[in-house]
C-alpha cells in the first residue's frame, strides 16, 4: 500500500468490514509497520520477522471505507503502533467506528510460529505478548487526529496473550460484549488456555483444561432461539502432550468444560477450522 512517500513498499494489511444490514456500511483496513521483504521471499537474505522487516516508528494505520460509494471515509494513525493476526470486531456507535483487534508490539509473533521456536523448553517468555485492544476512529475527526488504543482485557488473567479473538456471530458487525480467544498459562510456549473478556468491564476470565498443550481458536455455537450471551456453546480442538486431538465443548457463561470427545485420528495442529470429506 502507497503512502506517498517516494521509496516502493509492501506493506503488511489486513481487513475486516461492518456488515451494511446493521447501519455501518464499512469495510475497515489495518495497516501495520510490517513490510515484505523481497529478498526474503526469494531466499536471498533473512528479515526481521522471517518474510517480513519492522519499520518502528512507521505506525499502525486505519482506513475506514464507505462500501457504497468506494470512497475513504477516514484515515488515521493510531496512537500505539502494533502488529496483529485477527480482528475480532468491528462496529459503528454514533460516528465512531470501534475496532477491537489482538494487538502485538511488533511482529515477533511470526517468529513465534516456527517449529523450532514451539518446541522449545517452556519458559515465561516462550510466546510474545499481546493484548485485546480496542482501536476507535471518531468520522468527524480530521485525519491527522490521531486514533486512540485502549487495552479492555485484564492480562493477570489471560497471561498477558491474546490470540484467534471472536465473538458470538449474532453480534457480528454490532456493539459486543464478550470476546473469545486463547490465553497462556506461562511458563510455556503455545496457547493453553481458553478465556472470555467482558470487554464493558475490562474483566477476563478463563477455562484452564489442564494438562493440554495447544488450545486452539474457539468457535461460539448459540442456543437456538436464544438472544442471551450465556447460553452458547464454544467448540474447541485441543491437543494433549501425547499429541492426540480432542473436541472440547465449553459452556460459555460458566467458562467451564462441559463434554469432550477424542477424536480418532491424528489432527494436526492448524490456526483455524478444518474440513474432511462427509465419508473420511
């Protein structure tokens, strides 16, 4: 992406929209201080971050555009810089647009995701930190105001990590409570740990399965025909130290491990969902 400066760059983004049926009409791109190294991608000389450089000070950008009409609605620098994976929501109140996102203070994290870097012994520092923050873009504003970060999880709770955060699918585009991620327990080198932020009051809590290695991303299943938060199911795949796979499910209100069935094959390890065939 150019921002007008006279060196050519590539430039780490990622997106996430407001879905128009609930008045937002938005599509929201993060831009992050991460840059594609060329020579990393061909082989040729290593990168801060595998395939990608850090510019500090470069800053992490927002740009709101209106879907109807293609146009920039607002471009703005946030006031922290920070490198991030996953959006967990994005919603208009009034002339704001809130966009809450797992932030990381620079792009170590990808380095994180090596082999090498996973098996290591645990220690307090085996994953980065991070943290669920929420990034809000006031329209009315200029664009050289600045768009303010403010931290809404509790990290004594979470082990100072935040990672895969969602939220229940019938607020998706809409004014959320709760978000869902992966936390850690430290020492460690992965995520272990399943929680829920009440992003309102800033509190986090958590569902710690014990004796599990990897906690994988969470995926909220409602109550049919309920409205209420509390009454949904989070579907989650866990693996154990002897490498086997579980279906875990969690009550969400109770953050509390309600079933779990070992599944019969080795599942390998993987950042989202994954699909068989019907007669695997």
């Amino acid at each position: 992406m150019d921002r007008g400066g006279a060196e050519a760059t590539t430039w780490m983004v990622r997106g996430d929209g407001i879905k128009r049926r609930y008045g937002g009409g938005y599509a929201v791109i993060v831009e992050t201080p991460a840059v594609y190294s060329l020579a990393a991608l061909v082989g040729g000389l290593p990168a801060d971050h595998v395939v990608f450089d850090w510019r500090a000070g470069a800053g992490t950008w927002i740009r709101v555009v209106d879907v109807a009409s293609g146009k920039v609605a607002a471009t703005r620098r946030c006031a922290e810089e920070f490198f991030f994976f996953h959006v967990a929501n994005c919603f208009v109140e009034g002339r704001t647009v809130h966009i809450d996102v797992a932030a990381y203070a620079d792009g170590d994290m990808v380095n994180g995701l090596s082999l090498a870097r996973m098996r290591m012994e645990a220690a307090a520092d085996g994953a980065p930190r991070s943290r669920l923050a929420r990034v809000s873009v006031n329209l009315d504003e200029t664009d050289d105001a600045l768009a303010p970060l403010a931290y809404v999880d509790d990290p004594s709770q979470n082990g100072h990590f935040c990672e895969f955060p969602v939220v229940d699918g019938r607020v998706a585009g809409r004014r959320h409570r709760y978000v869902y991620a992966v936390g850690f327990r430290r020492p460690g080198n992965v995520a272990n740990l399943l929680t829920r932020t009440d992003v309102d009051a800033g509190t986090t809590t958590t569902c710690d399965f014990g004796g599990v290695a990897v906690v994988g991303e969470p995926l909220v299943v409602a109550k049919p025909g309920s409205d209420d938060p509390d009454k949904a199911a989070l579907l989650v795949v866990i693996h154990d130290f002897g490498g086997r796979a579980h279906l875990s499910v969690v009550d969400a209100g109770a953050m509390a491990e309600v079933a779990r069935a070992t599944l019969p094959e080795p599942l390998p390890y993987g950042f989202h969902g994954c699909w068989v065939a019907r007669d695997a």
